[in-house]
C-alpha cells in the first residue's frame, strides 16, 4: 500500500540511526500538538521537518504544512507554512522572509543561538562612502550595520534548507486533472533504490531531473539490501536525511542539524 501522508514515528525510526532523535516526551507530545496545531490553522497536513539544533540547547523544532501542491510552469509549488517549538507543545508562526531579508541573511554563518528575540549584527563598509584623503588620519568612514532578527535568520535556513533538499521517490506523486499534486496511487515502488536515479527534488516536475543531476558528491546513498532500506543524506547541508522503504513502499525525511550550510564541500570533492 503506498504512502499517503506523512508518518512521524516511521521516518523516525529510520531515521534514528541517522541523528534524527527526538525524546520519548517529545515524540508523545508532537503526536497531539501537531494535530491540534493542524486543527487550528485549517491545514490539511501539518509534519515535523526537523530540529535545528541551537547554541544554548533550546532547539528549534520545525513543522511543515500545507493544504495542496501544484504544478505550475513547469514545476512543483508547495504554497507551505512553517511553525516553531522549543517544547513540541506551543506552535509559533514563522513569518515569510522578503528577498532584501534573505539577502541580509545569507551573510550570516553562524549558529541559531536558541533567543528567539536575539538580533545578529554585522558590520560591513559602505561602498559609498569617501575614503580618506592622502594624509589625512582618522579611522575612517563608518560601516553599514545590518542586522536580521534570529527568527528572520531560522526562516531563511529552512528555505535554504529546502531549495537544496525535500526528496521524494521518482513517480511518487503526480499532477491531477486540475494541477493539483497527489500522491500516486498506482506507485509500486522505485526500480532501483540503491541509485540516486531513483529519488528527485519534490518541487521537480515528474519526469525531471534525478537527484544524480545534482553536483556530484553532494548526496550520500547507503542501501540495505536485507531490509530493503535506502538512507539518502545530503552533503550540503548535513543532517537532512532521507529514507525510502521499499518493503512498506513508505518514504520520509527529517532534518536534524545545526542549521550551517557545509560550503567546504567543494574543496572535499
């Protein structure tokens, strides 16, 4: 029987061997609050993504939801909105970040400090300031600061997070006669699921490019043959892991990592 929706406890069971480790309280308490948080924003799903894991060990858990997918110029649009928790009992909105936000953002390296009212700063030169004449003494002119509030700066890591990752099994969903994405109810399983060939980008459009498209190296496959299991982790961003269960004909994914983009990946290639 193919996957429908989501299933919390059997992506983390295959995943737990991967880092993606939630307690006993927790997963107890995800499996009721996610469900009124559900309820209450009028979603038709409403998952765990994953942890991002902060520097004072308040760490922020992140549900994904949305009521429908669509196919849209050619590919796949998830119209998402995104939650936070520090106890996996009260669901906070995360905001959309603007393109000037993200640009703001992406400047920022380090990891989330677990302060939800933090702001980070930076200061920078200002490309339109006078230098100083020859001569004349002085520290010269004063810097830009930019500054971008640590929830703007999570909501930015999730969508970078995003646009590099969210795997799903080729010819798993499809679009139906009014373009929405459904899951595919004739799935019978991937051909070969010990190859990248078999898993692609969920917002891909069906028949696209394979995650063996993306830059070579950023992907780690591991398969076990026993128990018909593929475990897909991204080398970008480490901690983003992918299972596929080719016995169940289920799938799921969970990020569980500190949020830092690995950008020495180029140099381990």
């Amino acid at each position: 029987m193919v996957q429908l929706e989501p299933n919390l406890t059997l992506t983390l069971k295959h995943l737990a061997p991967h880092g993606a480790v939630v307690s006993a309280e927790q997963q107890a308490a995800l499996d009721h609050s996610l469900l009124i948080k559900r309820t209450e924003a009028g979603l038709k799903t409403l998952a765990l993504w994953g942890k991002i894991v902060a520097l004072n060990g308040k760490d922020y858990l992140i549900a994904e939801g949305y009521n429908e997918a669509l196919y849209k110029d050619g590919k796949i649009i998830f119209e998402a909105k995104y939650y936070y928790s520090q106890d996996g009992v009260k669901w906070v909105d995360l905001v959309p970040i603007d393109a000037e936000t993200g640009s703001k953002a992406e400047k920022f390296k380090t990891q989330l400090s677990g302060d939800p009212a933090k702001v980070f700063e930076v200061e920078e030169k200002d490309p339109n300031a006078p230098a100083l004449a020859e001569g004349e003494e002085g520290d010269g002119p004063k810097g830009i600061i930019i500054q971008v509030p640590e929830l703007a700066l999570l909501r930015h890591r999730i969508n970078s997070i995003n646009a590099s990752t969210g795997v799903v099994p080729v010819h798993a969903l499809l679009p139906n006669a009014t373009n929405q994405v459904v899951p595919n109810r004739m799935f019978t399983g991937v051909a070969y699921p010990d190859r990248l060939e078999s898993y692609m980008h969920r917002t891909t459009a069906p028949g696209g490019p394979t995650l063996a498209q993306d830059l070579r190296g950023s992907w780690s496959l591991q398969y076990d043959p026993f128990k018909k299991v593929a475990a897909v982790r991204s080398m970008v961003w480490p901690g983003y892991t992918f299972f596929y269960n080719a016995h169940e004909l289920a799938w799921g994914a969970l990020y569980a990592g500190d949020g830092v983009r690995n950008d020495d990946l180029i140099f381990m290639l």
